[in-house]
C-alpha cells in the first residue's frame, strides 16, 4: 500500500506541468487526497467490516467532489486531474498508470449483481465527460475521447470517440497519454468521403448528358424535318410516342 501511495504521490508530478512542489499537491489536488482514503478505505472494506468504508469514501466524496467506491480496485500511479464529478462503481477496475480526467463516470447498467462495473487496462487515458457503463474490458493504451460513451469492449492500443464510442484509431504505437486532445475527427472524414463521391458522380452525370447531348445533336442533322433542329424540341422518342398517342401529349 506505501509503494502504491509513493507511485500516485510520484505520477502527478511526470503527467502535471502545474505541479510544483510536494506541499502543494498534497494539500491541494482532490485527485490524489481520493485516491489516498479510496485506499485506506478499500483495505477495511476487505476485512468486511461494515459502514466505516463507506463513510470514508462519502467523506472523500463531500471534499473532494470524487466519489470511488470501497469495493472499486485502483491500481497503481493512477492519477485523477481535476476530479470534479469522478464517479468509480464498486466493481470497476482501473490499471495501473491510468489518467482519468473530471466528469468520467465508470458506471454499471441495469440492476444485476456481481461484476457490472467495467475494467481499465494499463495506461489507459478517459477524457472529461467520457461515460464507460457496464461490465466492459478496455484493453491496455486505449484513449477514450472527452464526452465519449462507451458501451462496448475496446481492444488494446485504440481510441474512441462519440456516442455510442466507435474505434476510429487502432495501432500497436503507443501514444503519450498527455495527448488526450489528439484525436482523429471520425464524422469529418466520412463527410470528406461522401463529398468526394458527390463530386465524382457529378462529374459522371455531366459526361453522360454532354454525351446524350451530342448523340440529340447527331440525331437532328440526320434527320430532314426542320424541327428536330430546334433546340427547343422535345426528344426524337419523345415525338414518337406523341405521334402513338394522337398528339394528346
């Protein structure tokens, strides 16, 4: 427990450029000040003594703005920036070296018993906002976009963005977790894709009606009557089926 409270007192400092001294983010970042009675709380929530874990936590929670159920397992250098809003269900897992930022809620559905929590890999980045529910596997360097829902398993080295979340990067390179700002615009890239093919089908309408066009043009200088000459004149199967029904068009 002492080496996993050195790691999370340690990571704030690599992942953080506006931590500046020791005393400051002890005494003021509610991010690590959960962690720290999560893991005292988590430790009697084991030995299944009843309520006192609990009261912990919701004391966190009134202080912090953090709330981490006793049952959760956090692992190790896990750093939460900000925190506001952080919610971490009682069976929810989350790896070591994860980042998770304010607004993220590791939640379950439904009413049903056992695990309904879901479980982060390692280095594992959820952006502000980003919603991950139920008993779900997030596999090791994913990185969950900001407001992001997530509501299916994510292999390893992915990211996700949108609602519901959609893998829109998957590569074995894995990615500096700092770099939550960094992701790829799925829905501009498809509406990319479909302008690309508008215009290719444009492009493909005009030749045919140039062409059609210039067959109208070879019919009429075949032709000895003067009116298919006219421009203005309908199609020469146009006139045919006019002459078929007794010049009622």
């Amino acid at each position: 427990m002492l080496l996993s409270i050195i790691a999370d007192f340690r990571i704030i400092f690599d992942r953080d450029p506006a931590a500046r001294n020791w005393l400051e983010v002890l005494f003021c970042y509610p991010g690590l000040q959960a962690i720290l009675l999560h893991r005292i709380a988590h430790r009697i929530h084991n030995l299944g003594l009843p309520l006192v874990p609990r009261l912990i936590s919701h004391v966190a929670r009134f202080f912090t703005g953090i709330e981490i159920h006793p049952g959760a397992k956090i692992g190790t250098g896990v750093f939460i920036d900000h925190g506001m809003g952080v919610v971490i269900g009682e069976t929810a897992e989350v790896g070591d070296y994860s980042l998770i930022y304010q607004g993220v809620t590791l939640g379950g559905t439904g009413k049903e018993s056992g695990k309904r929590h879901p479980t982060l890999g390692k280095n594992v980045v959820v952006g502000a906002g980003a919603k991950v529910l139920g008993n779900l596997n997030i596999g090791n360097n994913v990185r969950i976009g900001a407001g992001s829902v997530v509501l299916r398993d994510v292999p390893s080295d992915c990211t996700v963005v949108g609602i519901p979340g959609r893998i829109v990067y998957q590569s074995g390179v894995r990615v500096n977790p700092l770099e939550h700002g960094n992701l790829p615009d799925s829905e501009a890239k498809v509406i990319r894709l479909l302008l690309d093919r508008i215009d290719a089908l444009e492009q493909q309408v005009q030749a045919l009606q140039e062409d059609k066009l210039k067959e109208q043009e070879l019919v009429a200088s075949r032709v000895p009557n003067s009116e298919y000459n006219d421009p203005h004149s309908c199609y020469l199967k146009d006139k045919e089926i006019e002459e078929f029904l007794g010049g009622t068009m």
